[in-house]
C-alpha cells in the first residue's frame, strides 16, 4: 500500500456541485499539503496543515476548503465547483525535520 | 519572494545521450533545499535529487546528478545515459530549511523530454 493514499483517484463533476478529495498517510508525519498542477504552471500550494488546529492557506485557496480529521487525514473540499477547477491535485506529506516531501498518487479531477 | 524558473518547455535526447534540465531559482533564505521530480504520463510524481544548499557537493542519485551553482543560483539536473523511460515531465522544486518554516514547496513550470530511440 502507498505511504500516501488519495481517493478518488479520478472524478468528473458537475457545476455547482459539492466535491471532496480525500487524503490518508501512514508516514506518522503532522505535515500535510494540497496542490494543483495545471499545465504549463507546475504545482501550486492550496492549503497546509501542521496539525488538527492548525490550517493555514496557500497562494490558492480560493474556492476551495479543508478538513485536518486527524494527524493521517487531510481532506479537501470544492464547495461548489466550477470548470476553472479542473485540474490534478496532488496531496503530499513531510516530516517536521527533514527535507523530502511523500506525494500521493494524484487526483484527477474534471468539472464539466 | 521565492521563485523557481524552467526555461525549456519541452527536449528531445537520444537514446544513450546525457541531457541537462535547466532550473534557476531566487531565494533569499540563507538555507533552502533543491529538487527534482520526475513525472512520467500516468501522473505520479517521483522524486529524483535533492541538494542542500549548505551541501558542499553537488548531488549524485545513479543516472542523475545536479549541478548546483550556487552562485548563479542555478540547480540543473543532469540525466547520463537516457533510457526511453526517461521521458517524462520533469519539474524543479525549492522549499525553505531555515527556522519557522513552512515546508511547502515552490515549482517551476516543468520540462517535458522525450528520448529518442
């Protein structure tokens, strides 16, 4: 099984309708992060979370919302989506100390 | 403000050749590190090299090696020997090491290769 597990891993969503992405981590790490890749733009940060409390927005978080359940649990939620949100979301993991970031497989999400 | 940059929207190797990616970066963290990811079409990403920028060598992980400049803050990565299954998106990566740091990372637009048999 991955260390880092996104579900789905595909999903094709009408307008306006509410969406979550799940993510879960066996690494035992408090930090936890949700991107989007669009192409020609690389990955940009949406949200973070260091721990349960603590939830912090990136350079992209409009529209979209999250959920820390657990120290294993990040989940991120599109209120209402729209087709600008059709892209490939990735959730990753990293240790308090250390340098490497865990990604997960990727979520594809389109908005039609 | 830090920013990672990737000049080469898209190369072509042959097969067998080496092949270097561009990646500047601009940063004003005293301690910062460097990465590389592969992303091949099914869409995972697969980390690569790191490189610390503290690290007195540059980074060597098999075929793939960074050449770290620190002075012309440039990070290219160096593919020897390029195998069809190189071909892939390739993206550069920095994140700040200092104190308080957020972990996050910052990309650059990705590099496509494609190797020729």
């Amino acid at each position: 099984d991955a260390d880092v597990t996104q579900t789905p891993r595909n999903r094709i969503t009408k307008t306006g309708k509410r969406i979550m992405l799940e993510c879960s981590q066996t690494k035992g790490h408090d930090r936890m992060y949700w991107y989007r890749q669009d192409p020609g733009l690389g990955l940009r940060l949406i949200y973070y979370s260091f721990d349960v409390k603590d939830i912090n927005k990136g350079e992209i978080s409009d529209g979209y919302s999250v959920s820390r359940q657990a120290q294993a649990k990040f989940s991120l939620s599109l209120e209402s989506a729209i087709p600008n949100q059709t892209a490939l979301y990735f959730c990753a993991t990293s240790p308090n100390r250390g340098t490497e970031a865990f990604f997960g497989q990727g979520t594809r999400l389109t908005v039609v | 403000a830090q920013k990672i940059t990737q000049t080469q929207p898209g190369m072509f190797v042959q097969e067998k050749e080496a092949v270097t990616l561009d990646c500047t970066y601009d940063t004003s963290d005293p301690s910062y590190g460097l990465f590389w990811y592969k992303q091949p079409s099914s869409g995972e990403m697969i980390f690569l090299i790191y490189q610390g920028s503290y690290d007195q060598q540059n980074a060597t992980e098999g075929r793939y090696s960074l050449n770290f400049q620190k002075a012309r803050k440039s990070a290219n990565l160096v593919i020897s020997a390029s195998q069809l299954g190189d071909s892939a998106m390739y993206f550069c990566a920095m994140r700040d090491l200092g104190s308080g740091n957020t972990g996050k990372l910052i990309f650059g637009q990705g590099t496509t290769l494609q190797v020729k048999p």
